[in-house]
C-alpha cells in the first residue's frame, strides 16, 4: 500500500509536510514545491504505484480519481474557465522524478504547446 522510501507515500501520511489544497479518503493534493505556473499543484493517489507502467485493473480506478479532485482544485484556483493543463510524466524520458504516481495541475497562465 504504501512504500516506506517513497516522499510522496509520506507526504499522504503527513510525516512529511506540503502545502495541502485538497484531500479525500483516496487522493491527496499538495502544491508543487518548485512551481512552473502560479497554479502548481500535484494529485497524487494514496495508494502506492509508482509509474503509469505498474497500474494494475484494480488501480486504475485511482485516475478517475485523480482526474475529479483535478476539476475541483481547478475551480477553487479559478482556473477551470481560463483554462489549465494536467500532465502525467512516466519514466526517464518524459522526465519523471518522483516514482509515486502524480498528476501535475497547471493554470494561471498561457500554456504553450508542444511542451518541452
Ligand atoms: P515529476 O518530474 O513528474 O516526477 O514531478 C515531480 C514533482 O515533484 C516536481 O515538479 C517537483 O518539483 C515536485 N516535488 C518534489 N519534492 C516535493 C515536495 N517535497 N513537495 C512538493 N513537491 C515536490
Ligand atoms: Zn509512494
């Protein structure tokens, strides 16, 4: 369930802190600490996984999850009408750095495109 390593596991349990936006039984949200728009915020499921790769049938559940908290952080930003991007980095060449899968929410400001 949860991988004692893992930041993003104890950011969840709160061993670690973040700037908490949203949470429920099943998904934590949390500002980025290093943000790339004015909204920055990251979606993470509860439940351990680490890549998009090791999703199994009775986790995919997670990403609708992930994909409502998503819509109701955005309203709360103010971003749902202007408009945002959510972005999910797998592995090295989409560059992802933390092994806890998460979704990025990113608004306030024109997103270009394609992205880097
Ligand atoms: P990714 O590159 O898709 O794996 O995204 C990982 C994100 O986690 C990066 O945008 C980091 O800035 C962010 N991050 C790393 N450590 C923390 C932390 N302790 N609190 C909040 N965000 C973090
Ligand atoms: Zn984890």
């Amino acid at each position: 369930m949860a991988d004692a390593d893992c930041l993003f596991c104890k950011i969840s349990s709160g061993e670690i802190a973040a700037d908490r936006v949203f949470e429920n039984d099943s998904v934590v949200a949390f500002r980025d600490i290093n943000p790339q728009a004015p909204t920055h915020v990251l979606i993470i499921p509860r439940r351990h996984v680490a890549t998009i790769n090791d999703l199994t049938d009775g986790e995919s559940g997670d990403i609708n999850l992930l994909f409502e908290a998503a819509a109701i952080i955005a309203r709360t930003e103010g971003i749902a009408e202007d408009g945002y991007r959510v972005t999910m980095n797998c592995n090295a060449a989409a560059g992802q750095t933390v092994f806890h899968l998460h979704l990025h929410l990113l608004g306030g400001r024109q997103m270009t495109w394609p992205p880097g």
